[in-house]
C-alpha cells in the first residue's frame, strides 16, 4: 500500500517537472483564466481506462466525469444527488463544450454486473444494480434466460447514454442549433483499438482507430 503511495507522489514530481518548471505557461493560464475545454468526456471509473492516458490530453483539454459503465441517466431534476447530471450542467450551461463523448470499453466490471442481474444471480451489491438499470434495455433477456454478449451490452449502453443526453433540454438545444456534438467511442482494450459508435445504427462500430479494429466490431 505504502508502495502504491510513494508511486503517486512520485508521479505528481513527475507533472510538476513537466507543467510548473520546464514549460509553466500553460499551467499559469489555467491557474489565471480558468478552463475552457472544448469537450467533455462521460467515461468508465475502470483504472484500465484512464481518459487523458487514453488520448494523450493535456491539462485543461478535456472536462471529465467518471462512473461505473460512463452511464448517462435521463434528464430528472429532483431533490436527490446527481453527480453526473450535474458535471454535464456546468460542462455545457457554464464551460459551453462543443462536443460530449461517451466512452466506453470492453471488459467492463459494471455491464458484467448487468447481465449477472439480468440472468438472475443475486447482487449482494448496495449501489451498483440500481445504477446499471440505466442500461437495462441494453441487455434484453431472451429465451432460457440468455442475455447478449458482453460487446453488444457494452456498445448499446453507450447508445442508451447518448439518447439520455437528448432529454436534458439545454443539450437538445444546442444540438437542434447544431452547438454541440455527440460521440458514442468504445476502446477495445485487448487489440488497442478505438471504434466509434453509430447512434442510429446497432449492428456495428465504425472504426476510427486500430489496424484490426474490424476485428473488435464483430
């Protein structure tokens, strides 16, 4: 443990080398001027998924929220708490990011959970099942129980995201004045490929990064 924590420090020396002593402009400009990042980037709290490693972003590019599975509940203001509804408020009504994208990844812990729950083994979990039903409708349950296989719950979960994007009214907005961008991304994290989810179209990814990436849209 103490080991995991020393690589941290070590890690943030690192940055600090890297952004305060040998090139500090870009630093200062964010500390004096605050952030303007032109998009903003929904994306698994898997540790093997890292959005800035991913893609090689600087400091200040993108505006991040993490969760289990980069789910996007539906628009519902209430009294209840909202992290990720909340962080695509100030995303879009405050920072005005021109695009969202939703990442996604294969082996994913939380669509797993999902299918478990929707074949029916027991979930000794508090928190995680009621979450997942954001994406139930990505996982319908067929016949003798069987449920899709685990790339097809990934990506159409993605698709369920980006169609709750539309109901919160001030993004439909900015789509309707062609303001802002959608983006469904799915990381093949066995081949390294990036693929780009078609929001219309469920059978299949077009690819956007990865010699073999026709392989990981199968």
């Amino acid at each position: 443990m103490v080991d995991a924590i020393e690589r941290l420090v070590a890690g943030f020396r690192g940055f600090r080398a890297r952004y305060y002593e040998q090139r500090p402009e870009r630093m200062r400009e964010l500390a004096d001027q605050g952030q303007s990042p032109e998009v903003m980037l929904i994306a698994c709290s898997d540790s093997r998924v890292d959005p800035a490693l991913l893609l090689g972003s600087e400091p200040g590019e993108l505006f991040i929220v993490r969760n289990v599975a980069n789910l996007v509940p539906p628009y519902g203001p209430d009294d209840g708490h909202h992290g990720t509804s909340a962080a695509l408020e100030f995303a879009v009504r405050d920072l005005e990011v021109d695009h969202i994208i939703v990442l996604g990844h294969s082996a994913c812990g939380g669509i797993q959970a999902l299918r478990a729950a929707v074949s029916g083994e027991p979930n000794k979990r508090e928190f995680i099942a009621p979450w997942m039903e954001i994406a139930t409708q990505a996982c319908p349950c067929g016949a003798g129980g069987s449920v899709p296989e685990q790339p097809v719950v990934e990506r159409d979960a993605i698709r369920i995201s980006l169609a709750n994007l539309k109901t919160f009214p001030w993004i439909a907005e900015k789509i309707a004045n062609s303001e802002i961008e959608l983006h469904g991304w799915w990381v093949d994290l066995e081949n390294g490929h990036l693929c780009a989810v078609d929001q219309d179209n469920d059978a299949m990814c077009k690819i956007v990064v990865g010699e073999r990436a026709e392989d990981a849209a199968d």
